[in-house]
C-alpha cells in the first residue's frame, strides 16, 4: 500500500512537469500551432488538476490525451534536455565575450606601482567603452567616443613590452611636457600641488631577490588639473598659481601618492618630450617603484594601445585581509571601491 502511494506520488509530479513542458512549448510556437495551442494547453490544465486532486484514473486519462497532442504537435519541437543546456552555456559564453571585447574585462593588479591607489591583488574593472570603440584583440578603433584626461587611471599594452598590460595614472596628454622636481609633479611648468597625508606602512617585493620587505612611506594628496595648463611666464609663482586654477576649473583629479625615498634638493626628472597628438605620458602612482613613462629617457602610450580606464576595484585578495584585517584574505573594506 505504501508502495502505491509513493508510485502515485512520483506520478503526480512527472505530470505536473509534463503540463508545464507542454505549455512552455505551446507558448513558444504559439503562432505556428495556431488553434491547437488552445487544446495543447487545457489538456495540460486537466493533467494538472487530475495530478492535484491524486485520483489515477482521471489522471491517466488526462495523460493519455496530452500525449496524443504531443505526438502531433509537439514531439518534433522538444530539445532534448542536455541541448538546453548546452544553447543556454552558449548564449553565455557569447554574451561574455561581447562584454569583454566591446563594454567592460576585469584586471588583476599583480604589482605594487600604484600603490596606494591600487593593491597587489585588487581585481578592477575597466571600461572599454570609456575612450573608443575598438575591434576586440587589435589596435583598430571603429568609433572614438572620448578621449584621456589627466587624472585617468587606464590600463594598456606597454608600446615597450607588446602584449604586457600595465596599469597607470596619465599625467599628460597632448602638448604636455612633464617633468618632477623634488618630487611634485609640473606640467608645462605648473607645480601640481600635494599635501602630507601621514605615512603608510608598505610591504614590496625585491626584483633582485624576490624576497618581501617592509617599508614606511611618506603619503601625500596630489591635485591634478584637467583642464588647459598654459606655461607660465617666468619663475613668478602667482603665475604659476593663475595657470593652475584656470586649468583646475575644468575638473580635478585628487588621489593618494607614495614616496619612499626621501626628496634631495634639486633633484628633477625631465622635462620629458612634448606629448606627441594621439599619445599619453603615465606615472605609477608609487612614484619611487613604478616603471612608467619615465624610463629610458622617455617613453609615451598610443591612444591606440589603451585598453580602457580602470572604474572599481570589484574584489581584493592579500595582506591586510581576512575577517579582522590582520592577515592575508579577501580585503573586504576595498570591495567596489571606485578608483579615484
């Protein structure tokens, strides 16, 4: 008797899975089964109401006549169970690589050259619709829809190292010169101004050894202009201030940057090549560990080479993490974290 019961019970359910295949597939070829999609589904509404109601004999009545209808107007149309699956992986995979090709492809941060900004271990989106629309994998863009600005944060294929991604802040776009002295940044001979922000215990790995050491930077807040920098006339530094507000009132770009050695006296970097049309200049946002448009003289990014800009950072693994912050684990406080 138990038996039956349980028989009965598993009955009931293939039913009901039965109704609802029938229907689904009704509604989907509803204009090709035209007045049959009407008898398709009160069959399918009596096999479930027999199901409810347990009683066999109406249920294997109603089952024999939704079979019927089956055979006849359905049984062509039904996929097999493992060919849904497989179209709905495709539809997936197809929709992911449009994303990642045309609209948005995450990044993992593997260095520590834009510390603060970004950890060893943040994993940051990057839109790639911010500057251009480009053929996925190639230099070609199809549609420009913007251009860099100072401030941005992007990532790139280094014109140095093909097919090495480098992620960096810009600091000049075209026409720019860019040079540092004593460590603030000018640009066109317009000092960006920073303010001491404390002092950031900073963990790096030697390229020499390989081994971790700690060290204790110095943090700063720098004020980027995003607007036209024109080149002061002379050394007077209300002309230099005059430049700078004039550029800051088209936006600026405030972030956090590191410096680990201590500034020497007339120290300078550069002045660098004029950026060229089409191009960018970028600094590491660790200043004294990041190689970046400094190096070699002088190097500048193609707009062509640029991947997109960086937007959050939407999931960080490493040092600092872990439920109390102490250890080495998911960094929960950086999780959606946009990126300045």
């Amino acid at each position: 008797m138990e038996r039956d019961a349980r028989r009965l019970a598993r009955a009931r359910r293939d039913a009901r899975r039965f109704a609802r295949d029938a229907r689904r597939l009704a509604a989907r070829d509803a204009r090709r089964l035209g007045a049959a999609r009407a008898e398709i589904v009160a069959a399918a509404d009596e096999v479930e109401e027999a199901a409810g109601e347990g009683e066999a004999e109406r249920l294997s009545t109603a089952l024999r006549a939704l079979d019927a209808l089956w055979e006849v107007h359905l049984a062509r149309r039904a996929r097999p169970l493992w060919r849904e699956y497989a179209e709905s992986m495709l539809v997936a995979v197809v929709v992911a690589l449009f994303l990642r090709g045309f609209v948005v492809e995450a990044f993992r941060i593997p260095s520590g050259s834009m510390v603060p900004t970004l950890l060893v271990g943040d994993h940051i989106f990057v839109s790639k619709l911010a500057y251009a629309i480009r053929v996925p994998f190639t230099h070609l863009r199809l549609v420009e829809l913007g251009v860099p600005r100072r401030g941005d944060v992007i990532v790139f294929e280094n014109p140095r190292e093909p097919a090495k991604d480098y992620v960096k802040r810009v600091a000049g776009v075209p026409g720019d010169v860019v040079e540092i002295r004593e460590q603030v940044l000018y640009v066109n001979g317009v000092p960006q101004p920073r303010t001491p922000d404390g002092e950031l215990p900073y963990e790096e790995r030697s390229d020499v050894t390989g081994a971790l050491f700690s060290d204790t930077c110095r943090r700063y807040r720098e004020a980027l202009a995003r607007g036209e920098l024109a080149h002061p006339d002379g050394a007077d530094a209300a002309d230099a201030e005059a430049s700078w507000q004039t550029g800051a009132a088209a936006g600026v770009a405030t972030y956090d940057v590191l410096q680990c050695r201590r500034a020497r006296l007339a120290a300078r970097e550069g002045p660098f090549e004029v950026v060229r049309p089409g191009h960018v200049f970028v600094l590491g946002d660790n200043r004294d560990r990041s190689a970046d448009s400094r190096g070699e003289g002088g190097w500048q990014v193609p707009f062509d080479h640029i991947a997109g800009r960086a937007t959050v950072v939407f999931w960080s693994w490493g040092n600092g993490g872990g439920l109390r912050g102490d250890g080495r684990g998911p960094r929960f406080d950086r999780l959606f974290k946009r990126i300045e």
